[in-house]
C-alpha cells in the first residue's frame, strides 16, 4: 500500500512539474516581443516600426551599428524616448540619431538631417517610425538627392518591398533627381 501512496505521490509531482514548465513556456512566449523584422532598403539601410529599449541589444547582435529615431518623442505614452534610446545604443556601442519627423509633409531639414545622419554613422544603420512609413519616406527623398542614387522607379519599388508607399512623393522625387543631375 504504501508503494502504491508513492508511485501515486511521484506521478502527481511529475504531472506538476510539467505543469509549471509548459505555464512557463506559454508565459513567456505571451510576454515576449517576436523579433524586428528589418526591411532592406540598400545593402546597409533597413526599417523598421517602433522599437522597444529591449530590443537594442539584440538589434546589436544582429549586426545594426547604428539606430536613426525618425519618431518625435511624445506621440504616445508608451513610446520610449530619443534620449533613453540613444542611452542604451551608447551602452551596446552603436551609433544613434535623432531625426523627428511629424506626420504630413516631410520638410527639407528632416531630409537634409537624415543625410546628415546616413552619411556619419556607422553601416548597417536601422531607421524607424511609429510603423516605418515616415522612414522610408523620408529616406526615399535622400535618395533622391543624393548624386548617383537610385532612379525613381527603384526608389519606388524598394519602398514597396518595404511594404511602404512613396507614390504620392514621385513628384518631388523626380525633382531631386532632376536637380541631383543639374550639378
């Protein structure tokens, strides 16, 4: 009988034991971000939507040595700050920037700072947004400026590929690159 108390005893706690592992697990994965998912733009630039302080170490590990915060600090609560971003890439040894730009209308000084950025920062750089659609907008008009950048089509198609729109900027895309081929 008291063999039998045992065995019932061990299978009982075994049972537990696996319990707790598997609401462990399950926990875990609830409460765990899945990873960025970085959209290439060129060899060395990528997009991305919001990220989290948490996530900059491993955004290091992936091989990101620099971060541009295209976001402007206080569009919601939740959205950590430039200045604490900028503090954890400086703890992962990464560059940083900050180039807010507001919804609407992308000004001259936001691309003009984005160059800024893209040119003095180290390779591969990760740009981000509340969702990626300012980046990648912003970015497309560098792009446009810069001497040998892409063609207008392949700015567009690479916008696309990073899931954004840049249609309604083809006009002013195609200016840059008229004026970029004037000099």
């Amino acid at each position: 009988m008291k063999s039998l108390g045992n065995t019932r005893l061990f299978c009982l706690a075994v049972l537990f034991g696996i319990l707790v592992v598997l609401g462990i697990g399950a926990y875990d994965r609830w409460v765990r971000r899945p990873p960025i998912v970085a959209n290439k733009l060129t060899s060395d630039i990528f997009v991305t939507e919001q990220i989290q302080l948490a996530d900059i170490p491993a955004l290091r590990a992936r091989g990101f040595a620099s971060i541009v915060d295209l976001r402007p600090d206080g569009e919601v609560a939740e959205q950590p700050s430039a200045k604490d971003v900028e503090s954890i890439t400086i703890v992962n040894h990464m560059g940083f920037a900050y180039v807010p730009v507001l919804h609407g209308e992308i000004p001259d000084s936001a691309v003009d700072a984005l160059n800024k950025a893209l040119s003095t920062n180290s390779r591969p750089v990760l740009l981000y947004c509340r969702s990626g659609r300012r980046a990648v907008r912003t970015w497309s008009l560098v792009e446009a400026s810069r001497a040998g950048g892409m063609k207008a089509d392949v700015i567009q198609a690479t916008a696309k590929a990073a899931g954004q729109s840049v249609d309604d900027l083809l006009p002013a895309i195609a200016e840059r690159i008229a004026r970029r081929q004037r000099k």
